[in-house]
C-alpha cells in the first residue's frame, strides 16, 4: 500500500505503518550459532593435539616446520572441500525451502534445536576430557604418537583432512533443517559468532591446559553452562512441536516481571527458562538435564577406575576388580 502513495517523499515511504507487515528476515539464531561452536571447537581441538604431537617429537627441526605446515594446509583443503559440499547443499535445499508447509517448517525448527541440544550436550561431555579432569586420552592420538618415527607426511596431512573433513561436513549435516526453513538467512551472522566462540572456549582450554594446576572448578563450570544450554535447547525444539501438534497444559504462571521475552529474564531464556512452561516442556528439561548428568557420572566413574588401572598396572600387579572384569 505504501508504494501507492506516488506523493509521499521517498524518505518517509520506509516509516510507513504498512511496510511492517512485510517480513523481517532471521539474522541470528542461537541454535546454528552453537553447531558452528561445537564444530569448530572440536576442529581445533584435533589440530592442537597434532601440532602438539609434531612439537613434542623427537623429529629434528627443519621435520618438524614441514609437519607443522603439512597440518595446516591439510586444515585449510579439508575446510574449503567442506565448505563448498555445504553451499551446494544449502543451494539445493534452499530452493525447495519456498515449497515447504508452513507447519512443517516449524517442525523442522524444532528439530533443528533438538539436533543442536545433542551437539552441545556432547561438547559438555568432552570439556572435562579436554582439561584432563576425566582422563581419557584418544586411542587414534595415542597411536599416531606412537607411530610418528615412521609416520610419513602425506600419511599426517591424510589423517588431519579426513579428521576436519569429518568435523565441517557434521556442521551440513546439523544444518540440514535449517536449509529447509527461515533461519538460512541466519546461517552467515551465526556461523560467525559460532566461531568466535570457538577461538574463546578454545583459548580458554589452551590457557588452562597450560597455565592452572587445579582444573576442576573450570570443568564443572563450562560443563554446568554447556549443559544448561543443551537442555533449553531440547526443551525449546519440544515446545516447536506443541505449538504445531497441540500445547500441554501450563505447569505455573509468572508475573509480567518475570516475561522471558524482556530484558533481564530474555538472558537466561535460551538456557530453558519460561514463566508459563508447558508440562512438555518442563519435563523435557528436566529429563534431558537428568540424563547429561547421569551420564557425567558415568564418565567420571569409567576415568577414575582407569586412572586406578593405570596405577596398579604400573606397579606392575593386577587388581581384584580388573581381573574380574
């Protein structure tokens, strides 16, 4: 209605009342922001244990610069094959996008969360790994370290691409739903920010791999955080599919000044707070958050009677529990 208005100046044409009804595009999502992190964080992860291996070795120097170049241009081919399997992907399935009902985009918004609940869940199970809290070095690591004297470098760079390869090639497959609905145009802003989480969380970890002795409080912190995040994520996606498929009935009802939609409770929405949770998604969140811990239980069980192994293997004699297992 507005461009009917042949009179109007065409600086206030854009303060038309009518032109708002015209749909704002997504710039940023939290869901897409937190694959790309997990992703990349993972990505990083690899190549410092390898220049790590490559430093530490027993190779002499001018060996060591050509293993330390073999690694990053092996990064740098693996992310750019990656990155051009993605684009062809989100071109096709972008152009199916506008076919799509309605309904069903939302539904595949909610999955798209779900999937990005289980990313992150993992990266919540890996941080205390990563700061040495649950020991479990990587049997493939430990392997190439052991074969490095005849390690060639065509072998190191094969081993680095196929292992970035497989962390960016995740990030097509999580993005998935999200080619299918209305956060592409989100993807660009949130891969973004995704990675400078990364290069955070992973300057984070360098410096208390390498600087604190006592670990343990920042590994249940970045757990705890991780893992409230991957649960409001899951509750969220569960809360997509309610409001195509029916909502449950709401649990409780807070006042105005506890909206999740305004500032300050907005902050900590993403990490599952509502004031008005169905019992759908209440439960979810619970369930989820229950099950990550659990299963960090199970972790620091499984690193302690390793460590116990170890021990008592370096002693040289066999413990009652090994030999029974």
């Amino acid at each position: 209605l507005a461009l009917r208005h042949t009179r109007t100046p065409p600086v206030a044409v854009a303060n038309v009342p009518a032109m708002s009804t015209m749909s704002t595009p997504l710039l940023w999502t939290l869901p897409i922001t937190v694959i790309f992190a997990r992703e990349f964080i993972e990505a990083f992860v690899i190549v410092g244990n390898y220049r790590t291996i490559v430093t530490t070795s027993s190779w002499d120097e001018d060996r060591k610069r050509a293993g330390l170049r073999t690694i990053s241009i092996a990064f740098a081919i693996a992310f750019a094959i990656a990155f051009v399997m993605i684009l062809i992907t989100a071109c096709v399935l972008g152009a199916a996008q506008s076919q799509v009902d309605p309904e069903v985009v939302e539904l595949i918004e909610g999955v798209s969360k779900i999937v990005a609940a289980f990313a992150i869940a993992t990266l919540s199970l890996k941080v205390p790994k990563w700061l040495g809290i649950y020991a479990s070095k990587s049997k493939k690591m430990e392997a190439v370290k052991e074969s490095l004297d005849t390690l060639t470098l065509s072998e190191l760079r094969f081993n680095v691409a196929w292992n970035i390869w497989r962390e960016m090639a995740e990030i097509g497959i999580f993005l998935i739903p999200s080619f299918l609905s209305t956060e592409g145009t989100a993807i660009p802003l949130s891969a973004l920010s995704g990675v400078a989480v990364a290069i955070i969380v992973g300057g984070l970890l360098y410096v208390a791999n390498t600087r604190i002795k006592d670990r343990r409080l920042l590994a249940a912190f970045m757990a705890t955080v991780v893992g409230l995040l991957a649960a409001g994520l899951f509750s969220g996606g569960c809360h997509e599919f309610e409001e195509v498929l029916g909502e449950t009935p709401v649990v409780y009802r807070m006042s105005a000044g506890w909206s999740h939609s305004k500032f300050p409770m907005v902050i900590i929405k993403p990490f599952g707070f509502s004031d008005h949770p169905t019992q759908l998604s209440l439960s979810a969140f619970y369930l989820f958050g229950v099950t990550l811990i659990l299963l960090h239980v199970v972790q620091w069980y499984r690193a302690k009677r390793a460590a116990a192994k170890a021990e008592v293997d370096a002693l040289g004699v066999k413990s009652p529990a090994v030999v029974a297992v």
